[in-house]
C-alpha cells in the first residue's frame, strides 16, 4: 500500500462525503490528514513549484477566478498551507483553508479529477 504522502489524485478514491467541508469538520479526514493526502511537492516537482501554484491559486482566488484551477492544484495549495503550519506552528488561517475545501469538494463533486 502507498504511503498516503505519495498519493496522486488518481490514484486516491475521493469520496466527497469524506473530505472536509470546512476546517473544523471532523469528516473521514480532517483537513490537516486531506491535506497530506497528496503531495504538492511531487506534483509541482519542487518546493519552488508548490509555492508558485499555491501563489496562483490564492490570486485566483482573490480574484474571485477559480473556474480554471484545477483539482491538483487546488490541493497542492492546500498541501502547501499545511506544511508551511507543519513548520512555522500556529494554526492555518481559516478562511483560505475553508474556500480551498469548498473549492476541492466543488471539483470532486463534478467528477473533475485533473
């Protein structure tokens, strides 16, 4: 069995009912254990390249234009938000961590799997 660190989203069966629809959600997972569920730095093949989607996303969604991100990028986001926590301590900030769920449980629910 793979280490959940090293799961691409194709190789992960994402159950909607599963994943956490907000950061105080205790779902199958909590956000933290989603998070880590994927591995952005694999994905975005470097540590640079995390932080360079997770930058993108977060625009786009302060913009208020998420329509075209797309599921790996919107947890490789998430990934990044958790291990920044992970190293700087403190909790993640809410509101990010909150419409990046909604966003992931949005893709999901539409079978959007890329």
């Amino acid at each position: 069995m793979k280490n959940m660190r090293e799961t691409k989203n194709e190789d992960l069966i994402l159950i909607l009912e599963y994943i956490p629809q907000t950061l105080s959600d205790k779902a199958f997972w909590d956000a933290g254990s989603f998070a880590h569920s994927f591995n952005g730095y694999e994905y975005a093949g470097s540590f640079e390249g995390c932080f360079e989607i997770s930058q993108k996303v977060d625009s786009a969604i302060e913009e208020g234009k998420t329509e075209d991100l797309t599921l790996s990028e919107l947890r490789t986001c998430l990934f990044f938000i958790y291990r920044a926590v992970h190293h700087a301590g403190g909790p993640p900030n809410e509101l990010r961590v909150n419409s990046l769920l909604e966003l992931i449980r949005d893709r999901v629910s539409k079978n959007e799997m890329e």
